[in-house]
C-alpha cells in the first residue's frame, strides 16, 4: 500500500519508490531492498491497481500485462482507477493526518 502511495500522483520510476519505501522502512526498523521496490510494484500491476509505462515513447505507451521482475526496474508506474478504490479504504496506514509516523503503529492482520 506504501508503494501505492508513491504513484499516486505521477509516474515513478522504482528507484524512486524504494527510495520512499526505504525512507518509512527506517522509521521503523524495517529495511526496504530495491527489490523490494521492484516486487511490490509488480504485485500492483497484477492486481491492477497500477500500470507499467514506458516513458521514452511520445505518448508513453501502456505496457501490456505484468512486467517481469528482471525488466521492472525500467519502466514507470502510475496507479489505476482499481488503485485510487483500494487505497481510499484502506485503514491500515502509519501515518497521522500530518503525515507524521504514529507511534507503536503495527501492520494489519490482513
């Protein structure tokens, strides 16, 4: 879901979404790996809460289907209308309304 928050507003590419995901990993104690990064976006695309682009075309065109984990790290990722539902109803974020980490925040069971 933190993953999902990164692209929600632009295209990005996963260098910049672990960058982010490492940053609240930190806040935690939790280490975040690049591929970490990679994974989760491509779990986006295969749950279709996000979409893999390729922003060196003019347009940049819609990549088909899910990317594989070896070629991930080259395309950018912008969230979906099934993503935008997803994440207003998810519950389960560590952050205040400031953006603040809230403290003794755990993930959801679920």
């Amino acid at each position: 879901m933190l993953a999902l928050n990164e692209i929600c507003d632009d295209y990005e590419e996963p260098v910049h979404v672990h960058e982010r995901l490492a940053a609240v990993g930190r806040e935690y104690g939790i280490e975040v790996r690049p591929t970490d990064a990679v994974r989760a976006l491509v779990d986006l695309v295969s749950l279709e809460w996000a979409a893999a682009y390729d922003l060196t075309k003019e347009p940049p065109q819609k990549l088909r289907g899910v990317p594989a984990v070896e070629r991930a790290g080259r395309a950018y990722y912008f969230i979906t209308q099934e993503g935008r539902e997803a994440q207003s109803s998810f519950e389960g974020w560590p952050f205040d309304q400031e953006g603040v980490p809230i403290p003794d925040w755990a993930p959801p069971t679920e």
